[in-house]
C-alpha cells in the first residue's frame, strides 16, 4: 500500500491547477444512464472513484470512451468522457461495487425512471457514521415506486411509470436530492422537492439534465420544481470546478504561508469557506484564472465555526480547518453538525502534537507553536488530506500510511504540492 512521505516547514508558491468536481462529477456520470443517447462530460477529474464509478457503470450496460478511445487503451485517462448507455443490460448493481462507494447508490433513481425497476446494494463509503438511505427511499416511494429491503438490497419497482408529486425532505440531503431529482426528470407531472440541498454540484447536474432535456426549474435554492419528459436525449457539459479541493489547497497556503494561484477555481462556490480562511490570516483575492491565496508571516487567528448544508460552512472542510487552526495563536472550536463521528482525523493529528479536545459534536483545538513529524494513517477521504496540510507545517518528516483514500479524491495531489515547493513524496508500499 502507498504511503506519502512529507517534509515540514516549507512555503509554498506557484500555481495549482483545479480539478473538476467529484462530487459533481459522479452524479453527472450517473445521470447518464438516462437516456440511450451519448453525454459527454468535459473536465472529468482523474480519480480512482470516477474510475470505480465507469465500471459500475459498465455492469449496468454503459459504453465508454475517454477523449476518443476506449477506457483501458490510454494508460492515462482524458478528461473528456463519452457515456453512452444504449441498452441498460443489467439493472442490478451488486453489493461488491457498491459498497465501495456511496454514491453508487444513485444509480437506483435513474435506474427505476428508465426501466421500471432497479436492485442496488445498500451502500459503503467513507466510515463517518451511520449515513442511513431514508431519505432516498422515501423520495422514490413517494414517485409511486414499490420498495423493498431485501438481503441488503433495496429492491425497486414501477411498472407503470413514476408519477410527479410534492415531497418534503425533513432533513437537508445531497445525496436523496440526486437520486430523486434524476428519477423525476422522466416521471408523470410534476414534482417538487422541498428542503432540496442546494449545493453547486446539484445545479450543475440539473443543468446538465436541463440540456438533454429535461425541465428543471428553481435550480440553486431549496425548492427544485421538475416537469416530467417522456424522454432524455444527449448534451455535452461542463464539469464544474471542485470548490473542496480549492478550499483544501488554500487552508493548504493558509497553514504553511507562501503565495498561490488556485487555477481555474470559483469563489462564488466556497465564499463561507474563503470567509473562515481569511479570518485565519490569509489573504484571498479573485484573479483573471481563478483566486490567489497569501499568507506571509504573522500569527493563524482562531476560528469558530459549524458545519452547515450549502451555503454554510462544508463537513468536507472540517478536517481541513482542523489542521490549519492547529497551530494557530488561540483556541479554535469547530462543530459537526452534518456527520457523527466524522472526527477520525482527531487522533492522527494529536500524533502529529496537535492539542484538540472532544465533547460530542464539538472540537476544541488549542493552538500550538509547532507540530512535529510522525507516522499517521489516513482514515478516510477528508480526513487524510487533513493529515498532508497538518504534514506541510509540522517539523520534520510525517509519513501517512493508508493513502488510497487520498486517491478516490483529490488528483495527482502530490505532484500539485511538489510543484509550489512542498516537499512531498510518493513511497510506493
Ligand atoms: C454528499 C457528498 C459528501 C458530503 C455530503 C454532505 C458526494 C458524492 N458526497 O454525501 O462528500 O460530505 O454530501 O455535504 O456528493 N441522511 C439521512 N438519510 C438519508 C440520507 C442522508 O439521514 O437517506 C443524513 C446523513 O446521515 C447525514 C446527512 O443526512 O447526516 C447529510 O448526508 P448527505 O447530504 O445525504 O450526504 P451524501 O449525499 O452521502
């Protein structure tokens, strides 16, 4: 197993190039099982969940090309996806890929609105807490679908179509707006979602779903209104850029000073977010190419924060926060209201002399002069990225065991990092 190797105490400066969006990315490829047409996504990021994702896919019936050649030909996949799903083969998707991933879960709605039925593993993910599917079935059944657990799967049926209605989400879900906004793009009548999530990666799918035909309204606040189509068609898209990976890099220059270009990156996406990083002590200005992040010398603020759905502060983040306000002059608190048991990080970095204190869902961290180097081992996606920013200022050497969850996220990371003056290292295991 890979292990990164990183030595503190260096700035960084230069330019990082942003991804697109993974978690834009994914619900993208997904949506694709709607039509038999071709979709073709642009700005695909290069990550062992998108690769995860293409076969599953591809179980389900789904050709696909990458820039022009069939995936597997190129040893170093495009960014340019062509995702066909003529014929939908199987609509199973089977417990040994699912689990591997959460968001293959998704797939249940645009299954069930294109062939009537569906039978997809309850699923796997990142370890953070018990992350039930409720909502998501709730949605569907409330579409007309039948629905049974069953063996560890959800079995789905509506042989008679999905029909439009009103469905209230009690509690704010990325994930069960996904599904049940792809599966009502092809319902009977209308539907509107309330409490819907709002975050950018949901209207960059609805606007994709827009452009093969769909008829989504209200898209970027809580209420989606959906008018049912009797068919979806092809459309070429964009994927957005990753608003964490760029709030990520910029806790990253926050941490260890230095000045940085985040190519291609929105703030408009993460403006809760850059608000935090500024009152650290960092400086954020919009660029021509996307935004530049600086810190030169002078103590990290301590932060308040709470992690909140779109447009609060992201649980995606939390982590990462955590090790930029790790050495900063003053105690910080941070709560977790999305996820239990999302704190895996704590530990790792209390390794590494970070002094953070637990109580539910409350963080306190009490800054320290300096972290020191040690080994630590990647826990999950978030958390892990957490342990290179925390690695980037602490003396010495931090060896992070476990890195492939580093790889289903954040692409090519040690070569963006290597390239501003980190020095950051790959230790084949
Ligand atoms: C998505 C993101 C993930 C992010 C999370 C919250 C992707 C691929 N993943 O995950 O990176 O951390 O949003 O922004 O986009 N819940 C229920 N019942 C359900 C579904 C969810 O109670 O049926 C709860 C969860 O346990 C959690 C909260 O709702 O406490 C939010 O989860 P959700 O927004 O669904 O997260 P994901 O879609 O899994």
């Amino acid at each position: 197993m890979d292990s990164i190797r990183i030595g503190g105490g260096r700035r960084l400066v230069g330019t990082i190039p942003i991804s697109g969006a993974k978690n834009a990315a994914l619900p993208l490829m997904i949506a694709s099982l709607l039509t038999e047409e071709t979709l073709i996504l642009d700005n695909v990021p290069e990550l062992a969940d998108v690769n995860l994702l293409t076969r599953i896919l591809g179980n389900h019936g789904l050709d696909l090309t990458v820039d022009g050649k069939r995936a597997g030909e190129s040893d170093r996949p495009g960014r340019t996806y062509r995702l066909t799903a003529g014929e939908i083969v199987d609509t199973t998707a089977p417990y040994e890929l699912v689990s591997r991933m959460r968001a293959s879960f998704w797939v249940l709605g645009p299954l069930l609105a294109r062939c009537g039925q569906a039978k997809v593993s309850m699923p796997g993910g990142c370890a953070i807490g018990t992350r039930p599917v409720d909502l998501h079935l709730m949605g569907l059944s409330a579409l007309g679908a039948r629905i049974d657990v069953d063996g560890g799967y959800v079995v789905a049926s509506a042989p008679g179509g999905l029909v439009g209605t009103r469905i209230a989400f009690p509690k704010v879900s990325v994930g069960a707006t996904h599904n049940v906004l792809m599966a009502a793009t092809l319902a009977r009548g209308e539907t509107v979602i309330e409490n819907a999530a709002r975050e950018p990666e949901i209207g960059d799918v609805a606007e994709c779903l827009n452009k093969m035909g769909a008829r989504i309204s209200g898209i970027g606040t809580s209420t989606l209104r959906i008018d049912g189509v009797d068919r979806l068609g092809g459309a070429r898209h964009e994927v957005l850029p990753d608003r964490i990976e760029t709030g990520t890099y910029a806790m990253a220059v926050a941490a260890a000073g230095g000045e940085v270009e985040l190519e291609g990156a929105r703030a408009d996406l993460l403006e809760s977010a850059l608000q935090v990083i500024r009152a650290t002590g960092a400086e954020i200005t919009n660029t021509n190419s996307g935004i530049k992040v600086t810190r030169n010398g002078g103590a990290l603020k301590p932060v308040d924060v709470e992690t909140q759905p779109y447009p609060g502060f992201p649980t995606d983040l939390q982590a990462q926060l955590m090790a930029l306000v790790a050495t900063a002059e003053g105690t910080s608190h941070i709560r977790e209201t999305i996820f239990e048991n999302r704190f895996m990080h704590v530990q790792e970095l209390v390794r590494l002399g970070a002094e953070i204190h637990l109580d539910g869902e409350v963080a306190t961290v009490r800054g320290v002069a300096a972290l020191k180097g040690a080994p630590v081992m990647a826990t999950d996606l978030r958390a892990s990225v957490s342990l290179v920013i925390a690695g980037l200022v602490a003396k010495g050497d931090t060896v992070i065991n476990r890195v492939y969850h580093l790889d289903r996220g954040f692409e090519r990371i040690e070569e963006k990092l290597g390239r501003c003056g980190a020095d950051i290292e790959r230790l084949a295991g």
